[in-house]
C-alpha cells in the first residue's frame, strides 16, 4: 500500500493562470500574457575512482532567466516602462531605481492564489521587437518578449506555510 504525502492530489494545471506583479511596472502586470518558471540546476563536482567515475553535487545552484510574454499597450505604456527600466539600470548610480521584487501568484482551479514566487532583486536585461505588419488581414495584437534577471527566489505556499529559497 502506498502512503501518500501530499494532501492535495489535483496536478497543477497551467491553464488556471497566474497574477504578475511590478511594483516598478504595473502596466507590465496587467499585460503579461505568460511567464516561463526558470529551471533550477545544480553543478557537480567529479571524484575520480580507479574503476569510476563518482558524481557528488556541487556548490552552487544556478537558476535560468525570467521569460515573460506581453501584450503591448495601445499607447504603449507598458512597452515605455519596461524600456525606462532598463535605461535607469544602466545610467544611474542608484540602486533602488535598478531593481524590483517581482512576485508570480499561482492561481488554483477557483482563481485563488495558490503558490507565490517572488524574484528578489529582479531587473530587465533585454526587451524584445515588435513586429509592425500592415499587410495581415487579419487583427494581430503586438506582443513582446521581456527577459528578467534576479538574485534568487522564493515559494510560498498559500495553501501551507511553506517557504523555501533557490539561488
């Protein structure tokens, strides 16, 4: 007999959705259509053995970017946000004009927040183009990729009280 350990049983469905928030940008958070989760990896360290090889885990755990996905506003306000924030990062000497706590609610089958990331100490590394095409027939809405870094991040569950940090 297997003893399960989860109280909740239901596997997360991506399609319930999620709630972005910039405190920096909140145009930003209205529009972001979808956000990629980063992967979380570990390095590894080799010790040689004559007959083989042993793999132990390293010391440092090393998460990808933040990805999002934006519609563009029609007066491109949010598009204008995220490009002031890059500008300020790289022209002024104050960090609090550089970074922001960017938080990422999970939201259950009844549209509640489940899980919470936060990305500590998040800025914008890259925004994407914009694809202007006035011979589609049809209704096309902008949308731009917007790549983030950050120092770390952590899980809270709404559910629990759970909270734990990667990198």
């Amino acid at each position: 007999m297997t003893n399960y350990t989860t109280s909740n049983k239901n596997p997360l469905a991506v399609s319930d959705g999620f709630r972005m928030v910039f405190h920096r940008a909140p145009n930003t958070s209205y529009f972001c259509q979808n956000f990629i989760m980063p992967s979380v990896s570990v390095n590894e360290t080799v010790v040689n053995r004559p007959v083989t090889d042993v793999y132990m885990p390293g010391d440092k755990i090393q998460a990808e970017a933040l990805n999002i996905t934006m519609l563009v506003a029609e007066n491109m306000e949010n598009y204008i946000e995220i490009y002031n924030w890059l500008d300020r990062s790289v022209t002024t000497n104050n960090s609090a004009d550089k970074f922001d706590d960017v938080t990422v609610y999970i939201l259950s089958s009844k549209n509640n927040a489940n899980v919470g990331v936060t990305f500590h100490n998040a800025f914008p590394t890259s925004i994407g183009s914009i694809n202007f095409n006035v011979q589609d027939a049809d209704i096309t809405y902008a949308q731009v990729d917007v790549t983030f870094r950050f120092d770390y991040f952590t899980l809270t569950s709404y559910g629990g009280s759970s909270t734990t940090a990667a990198p």
